[in-house]
C-alpha cells in the first residue's frame, strides 16, 4: 500500500508592495535573483529528440525583501 501524501501549512503569510523594474535589475546585481535555464531533454535515445525550455527568473524566500519597498508578516491563527 502506497502511503497517502499530507499537507501542513503554517499560518506565516508575507505581504509585499511597492516594486519597480529597477528593484529587479538591483536584485540580480546582487545575486539575489538568478537566471535558471530549465532546459530538459525528452526522448534523448530517439531519432528525434525534443528540447523542452522552460526557463524563469528564481529568488530565494529570504531574500525577497530585496524586491519590495515594504513587507510584512502577518501570524494567521489556525482554526
């Protein structure tokens, strides 16, 4: 028997505003934002092999203040 999947989720929410293009182009100056080529390669043993891109701009959670003039935690309490 497959064990079933469970999901927990807290109760942190962050809320963010205020950013602008120069902001993003800031945090990938620093590093906090990173380009991630997302490149996968279907039926590679094939004749045809297909190349899949799905590339996409990546941050890490702490770092997401660097994107926003202000956020805020708010504790969302469970019911």
């Amino acid at each position: 028997m497959v064990p079933q999947r469970q999901y927990r989720y807290g109760g942190a929410v962050r809320l963010a505003d205020g950013t602008d293009f120069l902001k993003l182009l800031e945090a990938i100056a620093l590093g906090s934002v990173y380009y991630d080529p997302g490149i996968k390669l279907e039926n590679e043993s094939s004749r045809n092999p297909k190349i899949k891109r799905r590339s996409q701009f990546r941050i890490k959670s702490h770092a997401l203040a660097t994107l926003y003039t202000r956020m805020e935690r708010l504790d969302i309490p469970a019911r």
